[in-house]
C-alpha cells in the first residue's frame, strides 16, 4: 500500500505541475485572495486521495496538524449530531450521498483553510484542489470538467489531458484495491473531514 501511496504522491504533483503550466499558458490562474470552493461545503474526493491525504499529514507541522485534525473531528461531530454523516460508515457510495452532504455542510469551511484564506496543506491537497478553477473543454467544446465560474476563459483538453490524468488515477485505485483483496475498483469517496481524522484503509 505504502508504495502506492507514494506513486499517487508523485502523480499528484505531474498533475499539479500539468495543469499549472496550462493555467499559465491561457492566462486563467485562481485570483490571490479567492477561497469560495473551499469555504462552500464538502466535496467528494475518492478513497486513494483520503488515504494519501492523511499519511501526508506527517508532512505537516504538528501543531498545524493538530489545528486541522481538532477543526476536522468537530465539523464531523456537527455532521454526525444532524446525522448527515457517520464516522462509522464514512463512505459516499451514491451520488445523491455525496450531493446530500454538500448541501448539508454547505455552510461549513475546509478545516485546512485558515482565517486568512490559504490552505494549511497545501503540499499535500487532494486532486481536485489541484486542477479546480476554470473550466476544462474538449472538443466542440464539450465540457470536460466544470470550473467555478469566474472565469471568462478556458482550458482546452489538448493542454490538460484531463482523461489521460483520470485514467492514470484509476489505474493506482485499481492497484489499491486489488492489494486489499478486491477483485475491482469500487467507486467510493469520502470527504477532507473524515481523510484527515479517520484511518480509511479499513475501509477497502
Ligand atoms: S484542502 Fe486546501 S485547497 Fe482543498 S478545500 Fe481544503 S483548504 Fe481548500
């Protein structure tokens, strides 16, 4: 596991620097300041990307860490008290499990976001964080992945293969899952909140 772990890491960072250079290429970089997407309630982020995220918190200053986990268990306190999520069952199966939890944590912040505005993890962020912002188009400008709309220009697919990058991150769920004894990738996700604070790994 901890080997692909690591292989997700480095794919994480491919990703990053990818998008980054197409951001810089059609003049679409997230305006300093910004922080509505990760001030608007909780995203879904695969199984993978919780499991590197928190083995990557040791990376993390400890009291930093500590801050994060503390705002991450009451947030998920919150969520259990208005049974909108379970640390006993903290897998979103459905898409009606993961629009349910966004609306119902809709008026909750990212607990690595600070009061300034920037993420206190931001080495070690999930995918989405990573490539969110404008929108990314294929051909006939097919939208491939939906931006936040404060952007009047795109990204086209030729410079952000978004495809090839969500093929290369399915491979390594794939690798995940055959490791822990399963015959196919099962489509789950969680949220940041339960990735930080919960050892997912039993939940393969
Ligand atoms: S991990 Fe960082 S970038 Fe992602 S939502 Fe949280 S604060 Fe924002």
């Amino acid at each position: 596991m901890h080997r692909i772990v690591k292989k997700y890491a480095t794919f994480l960072e491919k990703s990053s620097n990818k998008f980054r250079e197409a951001t810089k290429k059609h003049g679409v970089q997230c305006k300093s300041g910004c922080y509505e997407c990760c001030s608007v309630g909780f995203f879904d982020i695969t199984l993978l990307d919780a499991i590197h995220l928190r083995s990557a918190l040791k990376e993390v200053p400890p009291d930093t860490r500590k801050r994060v986990i503390a705002k991450a268990n009451e947030q998920l306190d919150i969520l259990e008290k208005k049974k909108a999520f379970s640390r006993k069952d903290p897998l979103l199966k459905t898409l009606p499990a993961i629009d349910s939890i966004s609306r119902r944590s809709a008026k909750m912040s990212c607990p690595a976001l600070d009061d300034n505005g920037a993420c206190l993890i931001y080495n070690q962020r999930p995918h989405i964080c990573r490539i969110f912002g404008p929108t990314i188009r294929g051909p006939r400008r097919a939208v491939r992945l939906e931006g936040c709309g404060y952007f009047s220009k795109d990204i086209p697919e030729a410079d952000y293969p978004i495809f090839d990058h969500y093929n290369e991150e399915k491979d390594l769920q794939r690798a995940m899952f055959k490791k822990a004894g399963r015959k196919r990738l099962r489509a789950v996700d969680t949220i940041i909140p339960a990735a930080l604070t919960l050892d997912l790994k039993k939940w393969l």
